[in-house]
RNA sequence: GGGCGAGUGGUGGAAUUGGUAUACACGAGGGACUUAAAAUCCCUUGGAGGAAACUCCGUGCGGGUUCGAGUCCCGCCUCGCCCACCA
C-alpha cells in the first residue's frame, strides 16, 4: 500500500495557502528571529530547474524546523527579472519582456508552490515591477548625490554579441560572461558606481563571514591587492617623468628598458618624430585587439621603441623607453621597469629585441639558463650588493624615497563598477540631459522613470530607449528647457544588490525599506545559491551594504553572514544538464510521479549540499520507498513498545536535530530511514514515539506528516506542535559492543557497559577466548583503554 | 604560473574529527507471495583464498608520526573549479 501523494499535496498545498500559518513573517520584538534567504531565479522560460529546488528545499527544511522550534523565521522570495534573455526573446518573436517574464514568473510560483515551499508569498517582489526599480532609480540617486555615482569617459568592455558596455566582472578570460563572445575595448563615456571607495573594507570584511574559503579567496583575488613600489625615472630632455610599479624595486640596478602600455598617456608626449608612424600604427593596432588575444597564453610579445630615454635614478644610466602590449594600462601605472634577467615576461621580450639581460640577484642554481624570478642575493647593485630580497627592497625604498624618486605604492586590481548598459529591459538611469544645467538628477517625486512601450527592441549600439518618442525628451527639472533622457538602462546586478533589504519592507511606499525592519531582520543569517555569483552579485552586494552603512542607512557592513554553495545537480549521465545535451530533470514530472516529498528528499539525500552529484531517478524511487514504509508504520502502533525502539527514537530526535543545524540533511534523513526501519521490524510501536517520529520527518516531508498527524487525531498543524526532546539518559546504551585490538589490529569485541574501568574491561577482554589465542605466549606490553571507544592490547 | 578543493565498494555516499572503514540508499544475485509480471517482504553482497571455523589484503601512490591513520605530517600522481602577460 502507497499513498496518495497527489491527493495530499493538493489538500495541504490549498490549506497552506488558506491559512498562511507558520509561513508569514512578522518584524515584531521577538528577539528570536531569522532571515535565511536564497538567490532569487531570474525567471527563464523553461521554469524551475532542479537545481533551483536544491537549494529551496534545504533553505525550507531548515526554516520549517527552526519554526517549529520557536524561531520567528523569515523566507522570502522574489524574481530577477530583468534581463537579457527575456529582451532577446523579444526581439525575436516581437514580444514584450514585460509578457513573457509575468508568465514565467507564474510558472515559477506555481512550481515552488508544488514542491512545497515555505516561502512567504506576502513579501514576493520581482525586480522589473516599478514598484521595485523605483528604488533602484532612488538608490543610484542616492549614490550620484553622494559622490558614488558618476560618469567618465574610457576605455570599457564592449560584447558585440550583447551589443553592450560590461563591467570587468562580467568579462571571463576576455569573453562575455553571458555570451562567451569576444569582448573588445572602446572609448566611451559611461556611469560607474565607485566601488574603489571601499575596496579596504571589502577585503578585511571578508575576514569574519562564515563563507566558504573558496569564495572569500576568489573576492581576496579579484579586489587582487599588490603591495609595490612606485619608482619615478625622469624622460631625458623632458620635465615629464615615467612611473612604474613593481613588487621587486630591489632589482632595479638589473632595469635595461622601461616599457610603457600602447594606451599609457605618455606615449604620445615622448615618441620621437622618427618614431611617430610606427608607434602610432603599433598602438592601434593593440587597441583593435580584444583583451583575448592581448592576454592570450603564448603569445609572442611584440614592442616598438619610442626614441627615448629615461634616466635610472640609482645610477644615472640612460635606459631605451619602449611601447609593448604585454603591460596593461589597467594595472599599476601602465609603466614597467624591464629586467629581463629576473622576470619571465621581460626576459622574453629583451631576447627577441637584443636588450641587455643583466643579473642582478644571486640564485641558488646557477646553472639554471633561464631567468630567475624568486628571492635571493644582490649582486651588481651597488650599496644593495649582499643583501636578502627582503633586505635590498627595504633598503631601496628608503633610499628612493629620500631622493623623492619613488615610494611604496598599493594597487588593486578591482575598478569602479560600470553600471549603465544599452539595453532595454533594465531600469531606466534616472539622469536627465540638459545642454546648459549638464546631468541634472531627477526629482524624487518623479520617480519611478518607467520605462517606455513604444521601443523598437533591435539593439543598434545604442540604448533602444533612444527611439522612443514618449520617452525620449523631456524639459530640464532645474531650468526647464528642452532636454533629453538618459537612455541607457541600469546593470541588473544593481538590482541584485539590494533586494534582501527590500524583502524586509516589501511594500513601502515611502523608503526603499524601513529602518527599524531592516534592524530587525537583517543581516541576513543564512545565504544559499550558486558558486557563480562569486566575484560578481556577492561583491555588489557587499558594496552596496558598505555604501548604505556609510551613509547612514544600515547598521551592518556585511549583509550574508553565512553563506552556502549548492552543488551543481548533474544530469544522469554524469554531465552538466543543458537543452542541447537533453539530460535536463525537470522537477514537475517528479513531483507528479513520486511526489512533492520524495524530490525534496530525494535531493537532500543525494550527498552534501555542496558537492556536485549526479540525478538517478533509481534514488528517487528508494526514498519513495522509505516514504511508504515510513506511512505503513501506521499500522503498528499499540500500547507499548520495546525499550531498544524507545531509545533509538531518542538517538534519533537528538541526530536529526544535530544534523539539521549544520545542513547535513542526507546523514539526517539516513537516521530517519533507520529508524523507520526498526519501526517496521519491531512488534508494536507506541503513539508517542511515532508521533515523535513524524515530526522529525515533517520538515523534510511536509505533506506526508501533516496528513498522518491529523490521521492520528490532531486537529492543528505538525508545526504548530514544536520539536521533539530528547532524553539525555536514553543515549546511553546500558551495554555496547567494545572494539579489542591486538597490536593495532582489531580482532574482537566485547560487550561491556561503556563507562566501564580500565581494569574490568581488562578483566572481561583476556577471559575472551579469542584475545587469549592471540596474546598466548606473548609478552604482554600495553593496554590502552578509551572507554566506550576501543581498547588496544600491545603484546610482543 | 598562482589559489582553492577532491580522490573510500559496481554506483551516490557514511565514518562521533585519531578509535570496529564501507552506515544509509541504489544496483546486482538468491528466495517467498503470484497462473505470470509489477509491487511488497526476507537473505547475500569490498577483494582474494578456504568445504568450513577462519586467514590475508584493502580508503589515489610512496614515506613518516602514533598503541592505533580514510582522518595528522612530508613527498608525489590524477581530476575538478577559479584567477592569470598583475609587473
């Protein structure tokens, strides 16, 4: 016999919805309270993945039990639902974004709501709703009044594909992160959100959150802090003077050329006339060149020589300047000093152009041909002959430093957050162009600035807003002549980055959220979503958290606490799921055929919540399988029970719980099936301990539980009920079988009681026959004795 | 090149953080029920040897520490992910 899951769902599911309880979050005083939250979907056509009620399922076992446990628990969810993909829709098919999302996003409700997701629909928000971008309008205002929103012309990350600018985080190994297309450089005039402001603060943040070491490792590097020197080479026959950055200012007696990045500046103000054509005809060329090829592995370095020199001011040598690609203008000042004969880079270079290689560090191995680029011993250096790396680069520094010709130097390879994008289905900037007042905000009241219906979506280069007539020109809020809107839209990751603050407040006409809810809830104590929003939506939002708290908003710094990565759910032949590869699991036909609990079950009991794992369909039959037996327990409950059963359900409340608490959801439902099972084998269960048993399985199981606790005559919810206790005296077993090692090796038990003393464990284990044939004739060495653990006897 | 992580049965994975390796589940084999199948229930299931009691081997490889190592240390190998001409 099997029960009717579809039946039981749709009563629950309707009575969940009716009732709300258990499920709406209210801010009040209760100090006990919780906000876990998952990253919101965007909300795609193809509806909720797998994937998705991975991390749903975890966040809503946990909710479920911290709610029966008496927390005041808060889980909202919401759609990002802004975005290309929808835009690109339509300018296929002719359909408005606006359409396809609101039914995706109906598709995605209902699907959560079949799985049985605790989620409280009351908070629901979605990020194209103006009621929502009204805020993130509000918000770039916030940051443009305050000096960290503003505009600048330069080079930028343009996806041809995309047909718009990107920031750096959304450009991988020189490709579009959503396209994988080949980003290339332009020179445009764009807006920026200046995340450089907290850069300090976004690294020594990372030191006290609870996330894994990978992601704050990834941030670590992408904010890529370098400590260097900053060394000034004055131009011959020139005031001007070249910087360079390096982290080995202790090989510079080594300097042989300086190199400048093709976009540095000073090139045009240095080359000589001689030079000029060939320069010039190097530089654009390098500027045609995607970041692709510039950073591709392997590639031959190429370089033009300006014509001049610089002066080295240790030793007053004339050293050739040349123009080259491999230094980026990005990084450091877009200038390097070369030494060929202890850098790789350099020492590449300097062989193809015939520049001198001179050593100036000692290696361990001379015999070594190549370069040498780690620590040793100065030589040829002058005043920093013998010294350690170490030594020579504090040495050289002071010495520099007092000359005024150079001084330690931070950079980071993080930049300022390119915000604005030429694309349509995003919130509108809120700026407003007048020939004589230049970007004038606009007014708060006037706000949110809808985006316009009458736009032909076909990307030109341009923002599509651009062709709208009802959009497009508008009178100058300060002096009220004929002006223009900005037309382009704002990066979704705006967007992303503060809608955990939004959840608190969902419905606020007045703030972007109120104050005292925000204090109440956030931050937010549990954070579970995917490992790609490592460098990107993760660092926003911690930027837009330092911005707020900055500006007197919110109370905190860090807005996830403690954050968690599911694993990728792999298709059931081992691969990454995608439509092209058809190994795609959709959800809905398992809930259909197993049932809304034997998927969230399924799913947690594949493996730990952050590896990687395969889908077998056989592994949801098997928790079907548990499911049913766990239902036909029913049927043995009497009066008694025996005590074994008694004590394992104590064992159990006390796993369950434990495991809980640290997401080890598959060890914890493993307990669950070996309860179970011992239920079954057992003559008679009683109706506590069943009871107590359906609790455990009801966050897991919501469904199931409710339908077998209201079976057993219970008139309100399982959760309204609280979770079960246990008994500390019923963990302890009276007897337990001891581990005999002989020598390390284990080679028999006994049953003891496990507080038992070393002297009658003793006693009991060489009166066993087995250890006597073992030690016989032997000299006994050692006993080590761990009660309730092992007992090694050392014989020789 | 740099950073992070992982290697345990046929498969997904357990192992109280140094204490009986392979829990739980899947799969496989055998049996019961059935006219038959499905479902369900019971038994077996790391490898090798043995009729059996039992013995030996066994957590990627090689060392080490320890009474005792999947777990700690040193040196390798393989795989995965992230970053990378970062000066």
């Amino acid at each position: 016999m099997s029960f009717n899951h579809q039946e039981i769902e749709k009563k629950w599911q309707k009575k969940w919805d009716d009732t709300r309880s258990g499920i709406v979050s209210e801010s009040t005083n209760k100090k006990d309270s919780l906000y876990y939250l998952i990253m919101f979907p965007y909300p795609s056509g193809s509806g909720l993945h797998v994937g998705h009620v991975e991390s749903y399922a975890a966040i809503d076992i946990l909710a479920r039990y911290q709610r029966m446990k008496g927390k005041n628990v808060m889980v909202p969810i919401g759609y990002d639902s802004f975005g290309l993909p929808a835009e690109n829709y339509a300018i296929k098919t002719g359909v408005h974004p606006s359409k396809t999302t609101k039914t995706a996003i109906n598709t995605f409700r209902q699907q959560m709501k079949s799985v049985g997701l605790a989620f409280d629909w009351d908070r629901e928000i979605s990020t194209s709703d103006p009621e929502y971008y009204k805020w993130t309008q509000w918000l770039f205002l916030l940051f443009y009044k305050n000096g960290l929103a503003y505009r600048k012309k330069s080079a930028v990350n343009w996806c041809n594909s995309c047909s718009t600018v990107l920031a750096n985080e959304q450009v991988v190994a020189g490709c579009c992160e959503r396209c994988k297309s080949e980003v290339v450089q332009k020179d445009l005039e764009q807006w920026f959100f200046k995340t450089t402001k907290y850069t300090e603060d976004l690294l020594s943040g990372l030191d006290d959150l609870d996330w894994p070491s990978k992601i704050k490792a990834m941030q670590k590097n992408w904010i890529g802090k370098s400590e260097g020197t900053n060394i000034k080479f004055k131009i011959k026959n020139s005031k001007s003077q070249v910087e360079v950055f390096t982290t080995r200012p202790d090989t510079i007696f080594g300097a042989t050329y300086i190199v400048l990045a093709p976009e540095n500046p000073l090139v045009d103000e240095i080359v000589l006339k001689e030079h000029k054509e060939e320069i010039s005809k190097y530089t654009k060329n390098a500027q045609k060149k995607s970041a692709l090829e510039r950073t591709e592995l392997q590639k031959i370095k190429t370089g033009v020589f300006t014509g001049s020199y610089v002066i080295n001011p240790v030793n007053n040598e004339e050293i050739p300047v040349w123009v080259a690609d491999y230094v980026m203008m990005g990084y450091g000042t877009g200038a390097i000093m070369a030494v060929p004969a202890h850098d790789e880079r350099d020492f590449e270079f300097a062989e193809k152009y015939s520049l001198e290689i001179r050593k100036v560090v000692k290696s361990d191995d001379d015999t070594k041909e190549r370069c040498f680029s780690k620590d040793g011993i100065s030589l040829n250096s002058d005043f920093l002959n013998g010294l350690k790396t170490s030594d020579a680069k504090k040495k050289i520094i002071k010495w520099l430093s007092e000359k005024e010709a150079g001084d330690s130097m931070t950079t980071y390879r993080i930049r300022d957050w390119l915000v604005s994008r030429q694309r349509y289905w995003g919130a509108p900037i809120p700026i407003i162009w007048c020939d004589k007042c230049g970007d004038v905000p606009v007014e708060e009241e006037n706000l949110p600035v809808l985006l316009p219906e009458d736009v032909d979506f076909k990307p030109t280069g341009e923002s599509p807003l651009v062709g709208s007539k009802t959009f497009h020109d508008v009178k100058c809020p300060k002096c009220g002549n004929d002006a223009r809107r900005e037309s382009d839209t704002i990066d979704t990751f705006v967007d992303s980055s503060w809608y955990h603050l939004r959840y608190c407040d969902p419905k606020n006409k007045k703030v972007f959220a109120d104050k005292s809810k925000i204090d109440y809830w956030c931050p937010v104590d549990l954070y579970i979503g995917g490992a790609e929003h490592a460098v990107m939506h993760l660092l926003y939002a911690r930027f837009f958290a330092h911005a707020l708290n900055d500006l007197g908003y919110i109370k905190f710094k860090e807005p996830f606490t403690k954050l968690r990565n599911q694993g990728l759910i792999l298709g059931p032949d081992g691969e990454k799921m995608s439509k092209s590869s058809g190994n795609v699991v959709n959800p809905d036909t398992i809930v259909l055929e197993y049932g809304a609990d034997a998927i969230r079950i399924y799913e947690m009991f594949m493996g730990p919540l952050e590896d990687e794992k395969p889908w077998d369909i056989k592994g949801v039959v098997g928790i079907r399988r548990f499911l049913d037996r766990a239902w036909k327990v029913r049927s043995k409950i009497n009066k008694t029970e025996s005590d074994e059963l008694d004590k394992l359900m104590h064992k159990t409340i006390k796993k369950v719980g434990d495991d809980f608490e640290v997401l080890k959801f598959n060890t914890a439902i493993s307990q669950l099936m070996i309860m179970t099972n011992a239920m079954m084998e057992a003559e008679s269960v009683t109706k506590k301990t069943y009871q107590s048993f359906i609790k455990l399985l009801a966050p897991l199981a919501p469904h199931l539980a409710e339908e077998v606790w209201e079976e057993l005559g219970n008139t309100k919810s399982v959760f309204s009920d609280g979770w079960p206790t246990y008994d500390k005296d019923k963990l302890v077993d009276e007897t337990i079988t001891l581990a005999i090692q002989i020598n390390g090796k284990m080679r028999a038990t006994i049953i003891i009681s496990p507080n038992a003393s070393k002297d009658e464990a003793r006693l009991i284990a060489l009166d066993d026959e087995k250890i006597n044939s073992y030690i016989k004739g032997k000299d006994l060495k050692e006993i080590i004795y761990v009660p309730g653990r092992i007992m090694n006897i050392v014989v020789k």
